[in-house]
C-alpha cells in the first residue's frame, strides 16, 4: 500500500513500513491514559509520513452535541537516517524530543525529554488561564459557582503532573449486535459541576451499561456510571404529570421495588422454576428490541419541576424509557452506592439519564467520528477490557 506522498521519492517504502509501520503496530488504535480518576480517550492513527497520537476531548460544557475536539500529544516519523523519532507535541512551543516505551501489546508510555518546552513565560498562572480556555472555552471569572472553581483548579494541579510521563492501556469499541437497542460506541455526558465527560454504551443481554472513559473525583474513569434494565420498560405519565417530580419518582421506586422482589425470588427458587412476573412488566424478548425502538412513535418528553440539566436543550419527545440504576459517590469515590433512575432513549445518536436521588438530569450524545484499528478481536476480550479498566480505579 502506498503510503507516501509522490514527493518524498528519497524514502523508500519498505523502510517506511519496516522501520516505522511494522514496528510500532501495536500502539495503533484507542487507548485511556492513566491519569488517576480523570482518564482520557487516545486515538494512535497513521497520517502519511507520522504515527500521531490524538488526544480526543469533550466539546466545551454544556454543549453535548457540539464535535470532539482533539490535540496531537505525541508523533513519530523516520529521519534521513531511516531511525524513527519520537516527538512530543505536549505545550505551545513546537515539537520536541520524546521516548515511548512498549511494555506489552496492550499498555505502552510516553515519556517527554524536555519538559521545559511545556512551560510558560508567565509561569503557573498563564498555564493555568491557557489550560481553562482550552479546556473549559472560558475564564475563571465566568464560573460563578465556588465548588465548580475548585473541581477546575484541583484538576488542572492533578493533570499537570502528569504532562511527563503517561501510561496508556488499550481499550475496545463494544460488540455491536441487531438486538442491541441502538448502536453501541462512545457517547459524551453531562455531569453537572464537573462538565462533560465520554462514556462507553455496551449491551449485555438484558442490561446495558455505560461506562466511563473519563470521569472525576467523584465517579472515576472506568467505573460503570449508569445501568440500564432492559427487562422493565418505564411508561411514563402524560406530559402534566411528567412535570411533577414526585409521580416521576412514585412510578420508578414502583418498579425498583419489583426489581428487588424478583431477584430476592431468584435467589430463593430452583433453575426449573420460573418464579413469577409482576403484571406491569413488558418483557423485551431477544430480537425485538433494535426493531421496536425504532418502529415506537415518539411522545413528547418534558423533565419535571426540579430536576436540574446542564443543557436545557434537550429533545423534548423520546421513543422509549427502561428502568436504571446510576453509581454515586462522595469524593475520592468512597461510599458508592446505585440508585435509581430512568433511562430515556431520544434517538439512534442521543439518549438522558435521571438520576432521582440527586434530582439531576444528563444528556448524552453519540462521538461521531471513525475510530480504525479499535474493534474488539471477542466479546469476551471486550468485558476482560471493561473489568481491567473498572479494577485500575476500585
């Protein structure tokens, strides 16, 4: 395969290949940095000449449907000597001399020999005033809410440490499958004072779940912010009542309580029994679940009185709401518990989550970009994936 423009004639392709294609192979594809309880989401690609490394980052909050936007951390390409260099792009001062270290086929690390290239003349605070445009698309005098202040500034003194040094671990689009009730991928979220975030959605029979590629002091990258029972459909009241918060949460604890009863009953029954199924319950059958999402006609759609949203532009009709159980915590992740929620499926490309006991509402909308090299070689590789990445930050 030609990969050099016509131009570059004093490079031959074999060299190319053998010397920078081949060699570095492995770190093609998608990767989460370790960055404590932040994460991240790297893309490694081939661009003619270069092996880039592209960092992929939320849209500014809280603008969900807004693309990714995506900065190079590091390059490598051949010299005249035909010896590939690495190059960390890291900073606002040009490309300088980097190492990357392989360490297995599914971890490697970067490393920056010139860290002196990622300061800035105005010191400390200058970093800081260019990291807050770039990551948050404004000053800090435009955050008027003190936590939100402190969240930023703690996030911005944690990752600095690590503009150095990074490990990176492989990671996997989920398995996509027919019955699946939309397509599976990658998604951002709004998390309220701690902005967007990019989630990973993945179907696993009669559940689906999200878990989180980037996260917070909170709720950590890796850990599963949001399961979806796909075994109980929630039918929610007309768009009157919808606006009251407490027919909402009467209808959902409803159905939370069926939950524990069936699988108290599982616990309790033989593998022959069928044990018994509340009379509100719309059992979703293997098969029917891709085709009746899209066949449902949409109803109008309206978050009750009190429950909060970094995005009131939401879509106002829905096609279909199950029952969910979302993961909360207290900081530093200490004491996580799930609770409940409703999962609400707008579109092919959108779906909320409601999260009763923080009255809080979060939009999600699908990462629209083409990611090679990222599939899964097996299902089962894909949930070793998911348990590796969730036992990093337990």
């Amino acid at each position: 395969m030609k990969v050099l423009p016509d131009c570059e004639q004093h490079m031959e392709y074999r060299d190319v290949y053998t010397c920078l294609l081949h060699r570095y192979r492995h770190i093609l594809g998608l990767w989460q940095p370790d960055i404590g309880p932040y994460g991240g989401l790297l893309n490694v690609v081939v661009d003619g000449l270069f092996i880039i490394g592209w960092m992929y980052l939320p849209p500014h909050d809280p603008h969900v449907d807004d693309p990714m936007r995506f900065k190079p951390l590091f390059r490598i390409h051949l010299t005249e000597r035909k010896s590939p260099t690495v190059e960390c792009m890291y900073g606002h001062r040009g490309p300088h001399n980097g190492h990357i270290q392989i360490v297995k086929k599914d971890e490697f690390s970067t490393k920056c020999n010139q860290t002196d290239h990622h300061r800035m003349s105005g010191g400390r605070q200058e970093e800081f005033r260019t990291w807050l445009r770039e990551e948050w698309g404004r000053t800090l005098e435009d955050i008027f809410h003190e936590h939100m202040q402190e969240l930023i500034l703690m996030k911005f003194i944690y990752t600095s440490q690590y503009d150095n040094c990074l490990t990176y671990r492989r990671i996997y689009l989920p398995p996509s499958h027919p019955d699946d009730l939309i397509r599976p991928g990658l998604f951002k979220g709004t998390y309220g004072s701690h902005g967007l975030e990019i989630v990973m959605l993945s179907f696993h029979g009669k559940h689906a779940r999200a878990t989180k590629i980037t996260g917070d002091p909170n709720i950590p990258a890796g850990q599963q912010t949001v399961e979806i029972d796909l075994m109980h459909r929630i039918q929610l009241p007309n768009v009157e009542n919808l606006c009251n918060f407490n027919e909402l949460s009467r209808i959902v604890l409803e159905v939370h309580e069926q939950v524990r009863q069936e699988q108290q009953q599982q616990e309790d029954r033989t593998e022959d029994s069928e044990g018994a199924r509340p009379p509100t319950e719309k059992v979703w059958e293997p098969g029917d679940r891709g085709a009746a999402a899209l066949k449902e006609e949409p109803v109008q759609f309206v978050l009750p009185v009190g429950v909060t949203s970094r995005n009131e532009d939401y879509p106002r009709t829905c096609r279909m709401c199950f029952y969910g159980t979302g993961l909360i915590a207290d900081h530093g992740f200490t004491s996580p518990e799930r609770t409940p929620g409703v999962f609400i499926l707008f579109d092919e490309d959108r779906f909320g989550f409601i999260w009763l006991e923080l009255k809080s509402f979060s939009l999600y909308s699908r990462v629209q970009a083409n990611f090679r090299n990222a599939d899964a070689p097996s299902a089962q590789a894909f949930e070793e994936m998911l348990k590796n990445i969730q036992s990093l930050t337990s």
